[in-house]
C-alpha cells in the first residue's frame, strides 16, 4: 500500500506500508512519475516506510529501477526506515543500487529533518513536520 502527495512546493511526500506488490510498485511508479512531472526543475522527497516490512525480491528489484531513471531530478530524497535492522539494510540497499548520492536513509526524524532543511524553502520545512508529526 502506498500513498503519495505534493502539497507544498518541491516537496513529494510518499508513505509506503506493507503489504505492497508488484502490481502496487507498478502503479506507484505511474503516480510518482505524474507528481514529480508536475515540479519544475528538481524535487526532494520524502519518505516515509515505518509502517513497511521486508519486500519481495521482485519489489525491491522496481523499486531500485524507479529510484534509478528518477535520479537526474532529485535535488534529495531521504527515506524514514525506523528501527528494524533487517528492513533497513533492505532500504539502505535499495538507496545504494539506485545510484544517487541524493538520496540517504535515516533511522530517526530529527537527522532527517536536518539533512532536508538545508534545501527546503520555509513553507516546504512546515509541511515536512506536519509530514514527520503524522508518521509517528
């Protein structure tokens, strides 16, 4: 299951929980392509997969080739992955074989909300706490 919006600026906000399928990730692919269309110029991202445990391999293998043919666009991404070590190192790979330094995972809001800030206008910093505050 997944949810994504863009309500403020650049900002793309994307939820995604488990379960997900192929099928979802294929339908996920078409909506995130609409909204990041939609941007002018570069994106940041965020993401938010605390509600999400291990995906399938065929999952995992879409998910690295969106984040792949998406790169050129992303100014940054910052994934939310929580505290399961085995799903981190799961997210943390899929970041790693997508190939953008862009893009990082974190473990906890607050550094992540450090990372984006720096690029972030002030309205798009009030929607990601509003965006963070609603993932806990």
């Amino acid at each position: 299951m997944y949810h994504i919006e863009n309500v403020a600026g650049r900002l793309v906000e994307v939820r995604l929980a488990s379960p997900l399928t192929i099928e979802e990730v294929h339908q996920f692919a078409l909506d995130y392509k609409t909204k990041v269309s939609a941007i002018h110029g570069k994106y940041v991202s965020v993401v938010d997969v605390t509600h999400a445990t291990l995906f399938p391999a065929p999952v995992t293998e879409s998910l690295i080739h969106l984040l792949s043919r998406a790169a050129e666009q992303v100014e940054r991404t910052a994934a939310l992955i929580g505290e399961n070590a085995t799903f981190a190192l799961q997210v943390e790979r899929i970041i790693r074989n997508a190939a953008s330094p862009h893009r990082r995972a974190f473990r906890s809001a607050e550094p992540l909300r450090e990372w984006l800030r720096e690029v972030l206008t002030v309205e798009e910093r009030v929607r990601l706490a509003r965006f963070l505050v609603e993932s806990t």
